[in-house]
C-alpha cells in the first residue's frame, strides 16, 4: 500500500525530486531483499550512480530502447556513442551491471560487443510480449504497421543466440512475452538464469490489486515446480539439460545461423 500511494501520482518525477519517494520507499519495505535498479542507456553515469544511491540497490540494469525511442514523438534518435556510454556508467557505479533490452531483443552480435566490452549479464527482453513501438505509436494515435509491430529479436531466438555466445559464468535473464510457467520452463531450459515478466503483473496491479499479482507470481512458481518434478529437474537450472523439440520458424533461425539442432533435441547434461 505504501508502495502503491507513493508512486501513485504520475506528475511526480525523479527529475525535479518530487518523485524520489516513490523510489526510495522500495528499500524502506523490502530491507533484505534483491533490489536492482534501471536506468536509460543514455544516461550520464553520475545520473546512473544516484539511481543507485536512491534504490540502494544490489544491481544496475542498463535498459537499451532503441525502437521505442523511434516511435516516441520526444524519443531520442541519436545513438552515437551508446556502447562508450554503456562502458562509462559500468566504470562509473559501485554495483553490477546488466545489460536489458525492453522488448526487440538482443542479437549474438550485440551480446559479441558487449562480452568484448566486459560485460557479462544481461536480460535478452525478447520481442513477443509488450511491444513498445506499437506502445508509442498508439500514444501519438496511429497504428504501427504490420511490418514494424513484426520488429525485434523473438525472447527464444534472442535466448538461442545468448546460449550460442556467452561463456558459461555470464548471467542471462529472460524476458519478453513470459505468461505461463510453461513459458518459464522453456526460458530456463534455453539457458536462462531467472525470468522477468512485466506487463500481466502490472495489469493485475492495476486492474485487480496487489493480492492479484502476488496470486499469479505465485501460481507461476507452482507450475513452475510440476514441470522440474515432471522433467526430473531438481532445480530450475537443470531444465537446461533437457531435450528441446524445436519446430517452425525456430528451426528456421536454428539453420540459418549454423547451430547445430540435434545437439538441442538430445539430453544436454554434462
Ligand atoms: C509500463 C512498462 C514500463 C516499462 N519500463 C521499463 C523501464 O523503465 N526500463 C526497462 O528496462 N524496461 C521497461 N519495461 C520493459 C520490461 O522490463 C520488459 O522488458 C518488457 O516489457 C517485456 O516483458 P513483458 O512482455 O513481460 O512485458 C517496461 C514495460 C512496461 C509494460
């Protein structure tokens, strides 16, 4: 409830301080718990440092928004310099860094720089769930056509691509589209280290209330669960030792970019 009263007013923001309390209410509730903050890969990395401070947080995500920022009538079309950017607030800040998209994904490519650059966790943000362009587009009341709601890296493919490139001890969480606990299962059987879901829980908050989501987070869990003991997995990690059955446009993607797919469709354990 506090939480919900403090960030209740939209006109508040971070800017011009009125908005801070809405921020720093998440540490004065959740005293021992994970807190990672978000901030735009714009940002200088003084303003990424005070976001921390403000959260007290364990973890930084750095949020790439590319599309979004596209379609949004003040969004900033100049991306000059991002991965320097990126570099600097990583330099910068007293915590860890994650690299997150937020909904078009990320590419094998990408994830290259990025490992070249020292990065090592990132949250693919797949596209298949909140489209963000389609978001922006509807604000200023046009429809996004077909070919650009069509846009961004799918969170399976952006998971494959992740799975194929990063080292072993790099964290990859999963985003993008995740509903069901099936969804999960097959993110973490993908490689995945955690998930993220963002716009059914919101919707819940907002729609239904907090018990809601907290409801559905904990249905997920207990889905989650029956598929580990139905696969014999112990813990969410072991789903990535079993077999994948991959159909469609993934097996496409799969043999385009020269994975080996039967490697996938075996029990991976070792
Ligand atoms: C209302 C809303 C606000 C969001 N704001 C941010 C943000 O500030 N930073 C960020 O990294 N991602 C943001 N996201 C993107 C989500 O974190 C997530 O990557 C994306 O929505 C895909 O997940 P989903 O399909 O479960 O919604 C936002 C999503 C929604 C729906």
């Amino acid at each position: 409830a506090k939480i919900r009263q403090k960030s209740g007013n939209n006109e508040k923001n971070v800017r011009d301080g009125s908005g801070i309390a809405s921020y720093t209410v998440v540490r004065e509730e959740l005293a021992e718990g994970l807190v990672i903050g978000n901030i735009s890969a714009l940002a200088t990395p003084a303003q990424a440092q005070a976001a921390v401070d403000m959260l007290q947080a364990d973890a930084l995500e750095i949020h790439l928004n590319a599309a979004q920022e596209l379609w949004m009538a003040e969004g900033d079309k100049d991306t000059c310099g991002l991965l320097a950017n990126l570099v600097q607030i990583r330099d910068a800040v007293s915590v860890p860094v994650i690299v997150k998209e937020t909904g078009c994904g990320i590419a094998a490519e990408q994830y290259e720089l990025l490992l070249e650059q020292g990065f090592t966790a990132f949250d693919c943000a797949g596209a298949g769930g909140t489209n963000f362009p389609a978001i922006e587009a509807k604000r200023q009341g046009v429809e996004l056509t077909e070919e650009f709601a069509a846009w961004g890296v799918p969170t399976c493919w952006s998971l494959l691509d992740a799975q194929q490139t990063l080292p072993e001890n790099a964290l990859l969480l999963a985003s993008g589209g995740i509903r069901t606990a099936g969804d999960a299962a097959r993110a973490f059987a993908l490689g995945a280290d955690a998930v993220g879901i963002t716009a059914p829980l919101l919707r819940l908050v907002m729609e239904q209330g907090i018990d809601a989501a907290v409801d559905y987070v904990y249905s997920l869990a207990e889905g989650l669960q029956k598929y580990m003991l139905l696969l014999g997995c112990l813990t969410p990690k072991e789903l990535r030792d079993v077999p994948l059955i991959v159909t469609g446009e993934t097996r496409d993607f799969i043999a385009s970019r020269g994975y080996e797919l039967a490697k996938l469709c075996r029990w991976r354990r070792g």
